[in-house]
C-alpha cells in the first residue's frame, strides 16, 4: 500500500465524516424519534440513521468495491476483502440525545484487519481528528502528539461502560475504583471515539474500556499510534479489534496503567 493510496482513503473517510457532521449538527436539539435497541440506555435515533446514510452514500460513490461494517446496518458489501471500513455515524448518542456535547462521525478503514486509516469528526467543537498508517496524525490538519506524562499518580484517564453492564460483574466498575484512587482522576465522557481523539492530541492520557465493537475504536486505534501513543490488549498482548477490550495510552504509562488493571482488588473491597 503506497502513501498515496493511503492519501486518497484519508481524504474519502474525511469527506464522509465532515458530511456525517453537517447531518448531526442539523439533528441536534432537534431529535423526534429516540428508541431503545434493546438494553436500556442503548439508543438509536434519526440522526443516526442519516449520519450513516450521508456516509455510505460517500463511500459507495468512490470505492462501492470495499466492505463495510456499520453500526447501525451491519455488514454490507464486500467483507471478505482487503478493505473494511468500521463506521460509527453517530459515537456518544446517548449524549447527543441529552445534547451533551461529546459525539463524532467515526469512520475507520480496516486493511487486512489491521487499523490503517481514521477520521473522527466532532461538529459541536468544529474538531476533525485524522490519521493513516505512516502519515502521522492530525487536528483540524495540524500534526499532534501523545501526553509526556508517565506517572499514573499524574495522568487523567478515561473509561466508559458498556450497555451490558447491568448484566455482567465484568463491568469494569472494580477498575473505575481502583484507578480513580490511584490518578488524578478517571472520566467517562460516553464517547469512546472522543475518548481517543483526546488521548492522540494530549488532552488526556489513557483510556480503557471494555465491551466495545470494531466501529468504536477503528478511526481512534490509527490516531492514536500515529500520535505516537501505544495500543494493546489489557495485559499489554497484542490489540484484537474483535475482543472487545482496549488499553490505549500516551505509551509512557502504559506498562503501569496495563498493571494496575490486571490487579484491580474485587469491587467489595471498596464497600
Ligand atoms: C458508545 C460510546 C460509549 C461507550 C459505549 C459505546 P454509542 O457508543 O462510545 O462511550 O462507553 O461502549 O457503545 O452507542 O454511543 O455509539
Ligand atoms: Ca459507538
Ligand atoms: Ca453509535
């Protein structure tokens, strides 16, 4: 794969997302249709459905040749190839829904599996986030770059919950506590996308979470390596796009974020 093919994806999964932008930002405070998926709190509005609509419409115009997975209509097209773009048209909908303004467009292209292009688009702040594999990362087209902070005792973290975690004891509740005592904080802004975005530009510097699809984290995973930060399993094995789970840090604190996760005491020590 040449860096100017690179090029043209960056620019194509950009054009969708400014497109998916301008659809959100006209839906905002202006939602007549919220339902619940199926778990509670699990929402899908009209602004999602269009947000995807404006992206396929894009996608499908310059590359109808490449699969695409998407939260809200699955698998479409071509999934055995090459190419496979993980779409969020509308990241943080909850949020969206109450207007708190955390959300994105996230499109990502999957080469071979493997994370290699992202753009995350976040319209209420005008922020466009963009990465390919070897052309490093930027915001609103400035380069950007991963937090210096390598002291746990001195990071911001970030995590979220996934709509399961009613059902489940793995609901990284144990994690939430254990962490906040030993940072400066953990925050939980409901947009994994956003959550990434902001690790890649320093804002904050880890992030983990559990229970998320490929759609939620593809554009940020390319973000954030091109930024220079790092990305792996909790235990700091390879990253699987498909397990769900994700450390992804400034690298500097990763080994010791990626340990105080694996000895994170049961959550009745904390009653
Ligand atoms: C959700 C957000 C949230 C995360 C959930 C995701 P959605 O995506 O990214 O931050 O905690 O796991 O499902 O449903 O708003 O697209
Ligand atoms: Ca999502
Ligand atoms: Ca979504």
């Amino acid at each position: 794969m040449t860096n100017d093919q690179l090029q043209i994806f960056l620019d194509i999964a950009t054009e969708a997302a400014l497109a998916a932008g301008t659809v959100l930002q006209s839906y905002l405070g202006n939602l007549k249709n919220i339902q619940e998926k199926g778990r509670p709190g699990d929402l899908v509005t009209e602004a999602d459905k269009a947000s995807e609509k404006a992206i396929l419409e894009v996608l499908n115009r310059h590359l109808p040749q490449h699969g695409i997975l998407t939260e809200e209509s699955g698998s479409l097209g071509n999934t055995t190839g090459p190419y496979l773009w993980a779409i969020d048209p509308l990241d943080g909908t909850t949020n969206f829904a109450h207007q708190y303004p955390f959300f994105s467009a996230s499109i990502g292209l999957l080469i071979d599996g493997i994370p290699a292009v992202g753009a995350i688009f976040d319209p209420f702040h005008n922020e466009l986030f963009r990465a390919a594999k070897g052309l490093g990362a930027t915001r609103n087209r400035q380069p950007i770059n991963v937090s210096q902070t390598s002291d746990l005792a001195k990071s911001l973290l970030v995590t979220g919950f996934a709509y399961d975690r009613r059902e489940t004891s793995d609901n990284n509740y144990a994690e939430f506590c254990h962490l906040t005592h030993l940072t400066q904080g953990v925050r939980r802004s409901g947009a994994a996308s956003i959550d990434l975005a902001h690790i890649a530009c320093g804002r904050l510097d880890g992030y983990w979470e559990r229970g998320l699809q490929p759609w939620d984290v593809a554009a940020g995973v390319i973000l954030i390596q091109e930024a220079g930060g790092k990305v792996s399993a909790y235990d700091g094995n390879k990253f699987d796009i498909h397990s769900g789970r994700i450390l992804a840090t400034n690298g500097h604190l990763h080994n010791s974020l990626s340990q105080a996760l694996l000895e994170t005491p049961p959550l009745n020590s904390w009653q």
